[in-house]
C-alpha cells in the first residue's frame, strides 16, 4: 500500500494563536495583551510543519520553522513550547535567562549621567518611553551631549525596566518550562 505525500500549502492550514495578557491585580476586566504566538501548520501529515511568529510591542515580530513535529505523539502544550523555543533561539530548546544590566555611570562636574546608547535594548526603548517628559542634562564634554540623562533618572526607572523585561522573559521562561516538564511527566502520570 503506497502511503500519500503530504500536501504543502502556501498558508496555513491550521492555526492556533496564544495570548500572553497581564490582568491587573488578577481581574480580567482591565486586561491588556502583552504579546501573542501565532503556530501555522504548513505541511500536514504524522510529521508536521509549523511556522512560528511570536509579536510583542515594542519589540516586534520574532519568527521561526518547527519541521517534521510528530503532531499525534505529544500535547498541545509540547508543539507551543517547541515553537515558541524554535522561533526564540532557531532551537528546541529555551534561550538563556536575562542578566542585570550594567550601565556606566559618569560624572560631568557633580551631575552623575548615564549615557543612552550604553543602555541595551529593549531597556533602552522602554526607558526613553518612560522619561520622554524629562529634563536632561547637556553634558559639553560628552562625544554625544544630548544622549545623556540623569543618572538618579536611571536608577529610579532602570528596576522598573529591568523587572519589566526580565518579568517577560522569567515569565516566558518559567512558562515554558512547566510546560516541558508537563510534556515530560505527563506521559509518565497516566500510563
């Protein structure tokens, strides 16, 4: 018996989207979306293919390809690890933690400052979000003068970026993580 050749389309055929929202102080009145990862089948059969694109503002679209996933032999949850893991490191497997910032602090005169383009992405978009209102210092000195701000500025937001990016990422990590040990206990649970 000769088995078919899966059928390739140019859309996917089947989609399924997951919505990250944040519910303040745990009520869903008031929710917002955080981001989203949409999966696309775009090869059926036993052994799969996905497209993966996973969109977050400010940061934008990350994509990726999970090929020849045996869709029947583990969960839901499996694929939306996998995926979402593929599109983030090009791998099944989950990018490294997010680390704390080290941001030089100079000192112009008694006026300590922070320059922005030491500042790594995405803190520094979120920060400059955050202070778009602010006075700045007008450093002489500095090769870059009006790309300064306020040190105390900084350390007032930068907790508030840091939590904020490494909440996401520790959030998308310890998500991710249950759901593999989910996909790796649960088979063994219900034999």
């Amino acid at each position: 018996m000769k088995i078919p050749e899966p059928k390739y389309v140019t859309e996917a055929a089947s989609m399924l989207k997951v919505t990250v929202e944040l519910w303040p102080g745990g009520r869903e009145s008031g929710s917002r979306v955080l981001a989203t990862a949409k999966i696309g089948r775009i090869k059926s059969g036993s052994l799969a293919d996905y497209k993966v694109e996973l969109s977050e503002d400010p940061h934008g679209k990350i994509c990726g390809s999970l090929h020849d996933y045996p869709g029947y032999a583990s969960t839901l949850w499996d694929l939306v690890a996998r995926a979402v893991a593929v599109a983030l490191t090009g791998k099944e497997e989950l990018p490294p933690g997010p680390q704390q910032l080290e941001v030089p602090v100079r000192t112009s005169g008694n006026t300590p400052y922070v320059r922005f383009p030491e500042i790594p992405e995405p803190a520094r978009s979120l920060f400059k979000k955050r202070i778009a209102f602010s006075t700045h210092p007008l450093i002489d000195e500095d090769p870059e003068p009006m790309d300064c701000v306020y040190a105390w500025d900084w350390f007032a937001s930068s907790q508030k970026n840091i939590d904020g990016v490494a909440k996401w990422f520790g959030g998308a990590i310890a998500l991710l993580a249950v759901v593999l040990v989910l996909v790796i206990l649960t088979p063994k649970i219900f034999k």
